[in-house]
C-alpha cells in the first residue's frame, strides 16, 4: 500500500522526538497558537491561558509528546 503525503508527513512527526519537541516549543507562541496553522481555525475567541493549558503537558514531559 502507497502512502500519501500527508501519511509520510504524520509518520516522520511518530518517528522524530525532537521534532515533536520542537513543534510543542513553537506553539508556546501565542500568536502561532491562535493562528489558522495552531488552534485558530477551532475557536470564535481564543483563550490564551486556555490554549497554553493544552499544551503545557506536552512541554513538560516527555511520555506526552510519545503518546
């Protein structure tokens, strides 16, 4: 079976941990969290603390970023 590119894509985030660190250490922007390639599309009036809380886990502790 071929995957696509969007597979390879999510595949190689699986398979990296420091790009998983690195994609969790961007999003502390809040400006990136609230943007159409963060959050932004799935809220009406993003909550910065709210939407820190959501990812706070995911800095802080390794086991998160490989679940």
């Amino acid at each position: 079976m071929d995957t696509t590119g969007a597979e390879k894509r999510i595949l190689l985030v699986e398979d990296d941990e420091a790009l998983r660190e690195s994609l969790a250490e961007q999003l502390r922007l809040r400006a990136l969290r609230h943007s159409p390639l963060g959050y932004g599309l799935l809220m009406t009036r993003p909550d910065p603390h709210l939407t820190d809380s959501w990812l706070a886990p995911a800095r802080r502790d390794v086991r998160i970023r490989l679940d």
